[in-house]
C-alpha cells in the first residue's frame, strides 16, 4: 500500500533515492522495483532485516532492473550518515510525526538532497489523526509513537524555512481512516475484535482487488478523511536569500 504518488514523483532508473524511516519497506521496494538505487534507512535494526531480506527475494525473482540497486543502512534521522547533495530523491513517509526535534531531521533531508532533488513526506492528516488522539491514549502514548499532530499549513512552513520550495500535495487512504477510529475505540492492541476484524479483511480485500467502486469511494473520501497527508517539496538549485525566497513563495 503506497502513500506516495509515482506519477507525481517520477523515478528513473538510476536515480539514487533515499527512503527515510523507511520501516517494513513498503516504498523502499516500488523505488526498487522502478530501477532506482535505493537506500532504505531506519533506526529499527529488525525492519531493517526484513527490508534486506526482500529486497534479495526480489532479485532472486527478477522482479528489479539488472542495473537497479538497493541496501539498508540503520541510522539517525538526526544525523544521517551521509554526504552533502548526495540524493536525486528522498521519501519520508510517516516518520517525522515520530521525532521530538523534527526540524532538526528536516535539516538532515536538505543537506543530503541535491539542488533541484525532490522530497515526498507523508503525515498523518490533521482531523483522522485528531479523532484517534480523542479516542485513545495508548494509541498516541506508547514507545516510539506519535509526538505531534501537524496541520498540512505547519509542515509545510517548517520545510520552507529548512529551505525547501512547496510543490504541492493530495491526501490518500480514505478508506483507513475508519479503521483506525474502531481500532482506538475498541483497544489499538485488539486486532481480534469483531467489528475491528471484519473492517481489517474488507481492507485487505481492497488492497488486493482495487475495484472500481472503493477507488472512486477513496477518492471521494481522500480530501475529508484520509489518513495521510503528502506533500511534495523541491530543494532549490541555487539557495536565494530569505527575503527572496519569501517573495517568491508569495507568487
């Protein structure tokens, strides 16, 4: 299940792409998949193990480009191990909601994207992500959890004062948002209740036949209630004072 928008942020093969916190390797395996040189990158060791394990399943299958390449490296979101300008791309997808200091880690991305690269960050939307907080303690309280609920016009602001230019954005998984509801109300940890099992399987089910009447229910629901916010953003070229870059993201 995607977040990102391929059509929106096209990769070609070769391109060297970072998926950061990238945790089980959803996105890390279409970038792969699509010819890039991926790197997967997370704190958690034990993600990592299993990205690195499909990530060889899929060459085993043929399922990559020859020329494609990918690896896992487990590190800091707030003191990536690598150099300057170093990424074509870079997809943060449900992570930045997990760091106390995430313009730090917003600083990280600008510094290892190239000028002119492209960064995909995903959140969870403003009012679904409001409604389990309401709902649940535990969904918002434990290890590791959501620190924070952004507004899309917050994360947009502190990723333009990072340095970064707003390219637009959408909403996606409508149709989750609900299921996060039942499972707040019921215990986050009771994947065995009733109601919260039956909505699971009907999730599945959509996953893997994507008819045509819960695609155009999703993309009636996407801009009320989805579940995720995506905003794409471009590092400039060539850095322009502040006063420019204010006036020209007044334009």
């Amino acid at each position: 299940m995607l977040t990102v928008d391929f059509q929106r942020f096209r990769v070609t093969p070769g391109e060297r792409v970072l998926d950061m916190g990238c945790g089980a390797g959803r996105h890390a395996f279409e970038l792969y998949r699509r010819g890039a040189d991926v790197v997967a990158f997370d704190l958690d060791a034990d993600e990592l193990a299993g990205v690195e394990k499909m990530f060889g399943a899929m060459r085993l299958e043929g399922e990559v480009p020859e020329a494609a390449a990918a690896e896992t490296v487990q590190g800091d979101a707030l003191d990536l191990p690598f150099p300057d300008d170093h990424f074509d791309k870079i997809i943060a997808s449900e992570v930045l909601e997990h760091i106390p200091d995430d313009m730090k880690a917003m600083t990280e991305l600008l510094r290892v994207l190239k000028p002119g690269g492209r960064l995909a960050v995903t959140v969870p939307s403003w009012l679904p992500e409001r409604v389990c907080w309401a709902l649940s303690e535990d969904y918002h309280t434990a290890p590791g959890g959501h620190v924070r609920i952004y507004t899309r016009a917050e994360l947009e602001a502190k990723l333009k004062a990072t340095g970064f230019r707003v390219n637009g954005h959408h909403h996606a998984h409508g149709l989750h948002a609900p299921y996060w509801w039942i499972k707040c109300a019921v215990g986050v940890n009771n994947d065995g209740h009733p109601l919260a099992k039956a909505y699971h399987q009907i999730l599945v089910w959509d996953i893997m036949k994507r008819p045509l009447a819960t695609r155009l229910a999703e993309r009636v629901m996407n801009p009320l209630i989805g579940k995720s916010v995506v905003v794409y953003f471009t590092k400039p070229a060539t850095r322009a004072p502040a006063g420019e870059r204010e006036t020209a993201d007044a334009v």
